[in-house]
C-alpha cells in the first residue's frame, strides 16, 4: 500500500509514526505547507517525493491512497479531489466544517466506489473497543455518557507548541469526536442542544461549550468543552450504564471506583492512531466498507450542522 500524507504537522506526523508499525506499506509523499518542512519530514520516513501542493501527489501513479492531515476548511475540497484523482483517502477529523460540505464527500464517495475514512480515533481506542464490545453483547447498555474535553488554548498554537496557520473549533473539530462516540456506543441521536460562551477577541471562536445529547435509546449525553482550561488536558470520558461504570482516558480504561481494567488483549496496539491507520489499509484491501467510513460516521455531522445553526440563531446571526 502506497501512501501520501497531506499535513506534515503534529498529527500528520503521528500518523506517520502509525504507518510504520503496518506491514507492506510505504510512505511515497509528504505534502506540507512549506517545502522546507515537506522535504525534512519526507527524508525521516523515507518518502520519495515532496512538495507543497496536494496535486503533486495526485498526480503520481505510485500513489494508492492520501491521509489528510490538513487545515479543516480544506477537508471537503481535499477529499473530493483525492477521490476524483482515483485516490483512496482517510480525511482527519472533522469531515467538514459544514453540513452540505459533509454531503458532498459522502456523495462522491459513493459514485467512485473508493475507499473514504474519517479519522474518529474514538472508534478504534482499545479503551472504547473494549465498551463498544461489552455493548454488543449486552453486557452493558449506556444510560449517561458524561465527557469532558480540555485544553489550554488562548493564542494559535498546535499540538506541539508551533504557531498554527488556521483556527481551531471546539464544535466542528472537538465535539465530533464525542458526538459521533456517543452515537456509536448509545445509539442515533434524536435530540441536541448547545451553548457557548464569549468569543475570543482574537481568535473569533467560542472558547467554552456545553452540549447535551440524547439518543433514540434514551440515553443522554454531556459533553463541556473548553479552550480556557488551565490544569490537566484532555479527554476524560465517564460511560455510567446499567450495571457498571467506566471512566476513559484515550487507551486506558478504569472502573468507577478508578481501578485499572485490562485492554491490553482488545487489538494488535494499544495506539488509536495506528489502529485507525490499520482499518484504513485493511478496508482498501479487502475491498470492504471501514469502521468510520464517512457513510458510518455522516449523521454526525448533520448533528454538528443542527447545533451550528442553532447557535448562530442564539447569537442573533442570520
């Protein structure tokens, strides 16, 4: 499997690093914004080619498959010309900043018959496999997910400290995580609300949010979101269910009363990352459908496109 890679920044490289724990798979181009940074990356992984413009890997017939790790506004668009250029393509979270943006992917995806994953690392935590798995044998049933996603974020800086080229969003990036989560482990969801608070003077975004889920089951969600939190970062997720209940931190997993449950058997890593990387290989393969094809993860971006309205209406924008 040859693969490029669009976005050579924190998490491209982090799936870079992913892609050299799968067998037969090679790095053939890194894309980047600067060529400086596309030619250093490209030289650590042993890539042949380098450049800035996603074209240039299109264009190249060694090239199966492109993962997008590039700005969200840039998604969609990437998405759809990696597909046209009879490419298979996993897109980063999110699909879209838009609803009818997140339509358009799943509609070409469906002419061309290729491969289009989104990169809902959720789905493929060992930890949250490991629920999921409890669920489908009926084991456990989610009555309320409680999820909170902090960070410190105040000025236009990634994952690794370097000043970010375009602006991140709690809602359309963070959330989706969660929303679609939420949706896989407890079912479609029939009901959404949101809020958030004052924008950034600078970065125009909303730095604080609170939504509230409830699925077709009946179990609800609720999720806090925030860029002004000053303490420990992250992702904490609290499953309560009918008969127990499990607190989540990326890929390790505890009970209720904070003690260590084993996942170490759930899947070949214990990397959500390099799991999700894998799925993408292994569907292009086997010419099968992902876990998190963008077929299976598209209601929640129409989840996303109600609660963007609705917030728009809330803050007296047409």
């Amino acid at each position: 499997m040859r693969i490029a890679i669009a976005g050579a920044g924190a998490f491209g490289e982090k799936h870079l690093e992913a892609l050299t724990q799968i067998d037969d798979v090679q790095i053939i181009s890194v894309i980047s914004r600067t060529a400086e940074q596309a030619k250093a990356v490209a030289a650590r992984y042993g890539a042949q080619h380098s450049g800035t413009e996603l074209a240039e890997a299109l264009a190249r017939k060694d090239v199966d498959a492109v993962i997008l790790c590039t700005p969200t506004q840039m998604h969609a668009a990437q998405a759809i010309a990696c597909m046209e250029a009879g490419k298979h393509v996993q897109v980063e979270i999110p699909l879209a900043d838009s609803w009818a943006d997140a339509q358009a992917v799943a509609t070409k995806s469906r002419e061309t018959g290729l491969t289009c994953m989104v990169g809902h690392t959720r789905r493929f935590n060992p930890s949250h496999q490991w629920v999921h798995h409890r669920i489908v044998s009926g084991l456990f049933s989610v009555q309320h997910m409680d999820v909170q996603t902090f960070f410190f974020r105040r000025t236009n800086m990634n994952a690794k400290g370097e000043p970010r080229s375009w602006t991140d969003h709690l809602l359309w990036h963070h959330a989706a995580h969660t929303i679609d989560l939420f949706a896989y482990q407890a079912g479609r969801i029939a009901k959404a609300n949101a809020i958030q608070g004052p924008r950034h003077p600078e970065l125009g975004i909303a730095m604080d949010m609170s939504i509230q889920l409830k699925s077709e089951t009946g179990a609800i969600g609720t999720l806090s979101l925030s860029f002004n939190n000053d303490g420990p970062l992250g992702t904490f997720f609290r499953y309560i269910g009918d008969s127990r209940t499990y607190i989540a931190r990326y890929d390790d997993l505890f009970d209720g009363r904070e003690r260590t449950i084993d996942v170490s058997g759930v899947a070949i890593s214990s990397n959500g990352i390099e799991l999700q990387d894998r799925e993408f290989v292994a569907a292009i393969r086997e010419r099968r459908e992902p876990n998190s094809s963008v077929a299976n993860v598209l209601d929640c971006y129409r989840v996303i496109g109600e609660l963007a309205a609705s917030l728009h209406v809330q803050d007296g924008w047409s």
